[in-house]
C-alpha cells in the first residue's frame, strides 16, 4: 500500500505546493471510494403520509434517506453531511471507524443527526473534528449549545470544529476542494475529491466556479424535481448543468418524491447520467 505524508506550514501560498504534491499523487493512485449514505432531498422518500406512486413503491431505489456520502481510502473515513438519517446510514453500511466529518450548510436535513458522532467517540477514542464554515459553525453553537457549553454534561458527543473557506484541506489521505455554490440566498459548499465533484443544495454555481467542474470523471448535482424550485436545480436544469460542465458521469442526487419513480426518470436520462441511489458506490 502507497502512502504519502506531506510536511506543510502557514496557509495559501505557503501549503500550495504540499497540496499540488499531493493533487499528483491522488491523481496516479485514485482508489478512493464513495458510498452514497443517502440520496433524498429534506423530506426523505417516502414523503410523511403521502400515498403517491413513488412514495408506495416496492422498489428499494425509492427509498431515499436524507443526502449525505461516505469518502474513503485505505486509511480514512470521511463523512459529508450528518442528516437526520445518520445513525441508520451508519448501522447500514456497517461503518465502525470515522475519522472525520465535513458539513456543507447548515439546514437541519445536513447536521440535524451530528450529535451520534459521540459513539465514534467512545469506540473509536477520538474526539471527532468536524470541518466547516464559520457561517456553519454559528449555526452549531445555536443548535447544539449543549456540546459547546462551558460545563458539559457528561456523554455529550466530543467534537472539535476545524474551519475551512476556499483552500483545499487534506484530511488524512484524502484532499478536499471547496466548490462555493448557492442555494437560493445560502451560501454552500461543494467538493471535489480527485477527479469527482459533489454538488448538492445548489440552485446556482458562478462561472469561476464551473471552470473547476468542467471535464471532471464523475459529477454529482442535485436535481430536486421537474417542476422549478426556489433553491434546487430542477430536473431539466441540472442536464443542461451537466451538458454544459461534460463530465464522463453524472448522477444526480438530493431527489423529492415529485421527481417520479426511480425506473421511469430513469429512462429519461442522457446515457451518461444517472440517478443515484442510497448505497451505491463509486470508485473515484
């Protein structure tokens, strides 16, 4: 097994070149993998007492926890976005190990289920860091003032918030690459990892932006539903998105029960796009 260890002081200019070291690096070793913990925009499918065809489907691709991946090499676990539906994509995937989380926004249906990191406390011996904004991190302190507090109750999850704005981050093995974007007036982020992005919560992405999505082997964009949205790419806008960026691959991820069943759009897709599902895997 390959490793690297970069050895890099200060910030911008002065880990620009640890960074580039370690960009050529992934590059020729890309085994990085990404699981799909969940793939539902902030309701879930099924939608709460909704009796439409989707939501009373039998097929296991319509049924969408809230969005979130799993990124993992030979030696780290990263999770992005802790909805409510944590807990249930951890027991899924038979995940025993995380060494990180990173958040994109703050709406609850992406931190609201933060406070089961405090197992990984307990078996894994770790106090977790979670990395975000600061924008990210007030909205926390707001949310879970119990695991900020000055005197803390004891088996309260252990975290240490370690902020990030527009520079890559390496986290263990793995480099990350903020992509700002906007979901309606919010500011999220996205990222890419080696040659795949993941873009969700987004209903616009600037032109200096998309110049660092263009040609990419895999991308991810949400793609609510067919009907336009306030702060989600519609179904149509995120093809043409996908047209214009010319990934490889595409998937499309953060999906509402109004999109339809998963075999039906399915067929609807340009054959480089698919519609991801909860569990799936990638290697990137």
């Amino acid at each position: 097994m390959a490793s690297i260890v970069l050895a890099g002081g200060g910030t911008a200019g002065h880990i620009e070149p640890a960074l580039a070291v370690a960009r050529v690096w992934k590059s020729q070793n890309p085994h990085d993998e990404v699981t799909f913990l969940g793939t539902a925009t902030s309701t879930g499918v099924p939608f709460i007492a909704c009796t439409c065809e989707v939501c009373k489907s039998s097929n296991p691709k319509d049924k969408r926890l809230r969005s979130s991946i799993l990124v993992e090499s030979s030696t780290t676990r990263v999770v992005i976005d802790t909805g409510p539906d944590f807990r249930q994509q951890i027991l899924r995937e038979k995940i025993n190990k995380l060494d990180a989380v990173i958040l994109t926004h703050e709406h609850k249906d992406h931190i609201a289920g933060l406070d089961e990191v405090k197992a990984f406390n307990f078996i894994n011996k770790i106090v977790m860091p979670v990395y975000s904004t600061g924008q990210v991190k007030s909205a926390l302190i707001r949310e879970f003032a119990y695991i900020f507090a000055e005197i803390k109750y004891p088996g309260i999850p252990e975290i240490e918030v370690i902020l990030f704005d527009n520079d890559p981050f390496l986290v263990g093995d793995i480099l990350f690459e903020p992509i700002n974007v906007m979901h309606y007036n919010l500011p999220v982020k996205g990222f890419k990892i080696n040659d795949f992005a993941y873009i969700t919560d987004a209903n616009f992405i600037s032109n200096s932006e998309k110049e660092k999505l263009k040609n990419l082997n895999v991308l991810v964009l949400n793609s609510l539903r067919k009907e336009p949205h306030i702060s989600h790419f519609t179904f149509d806008q995120a093809i043409d998105l996908v047209k214009e960026l010319n990934p490889r691959k595409a998937y499309f991820t953060h999906i509402s029960h109004q999109l339809g069943l998963h075999e039906e759009v399915t067929k609807e897709l340009p054959l480089n796009i698919e519609l991801a599902f909860d569990g799936l895997q990638l290697i990137i």
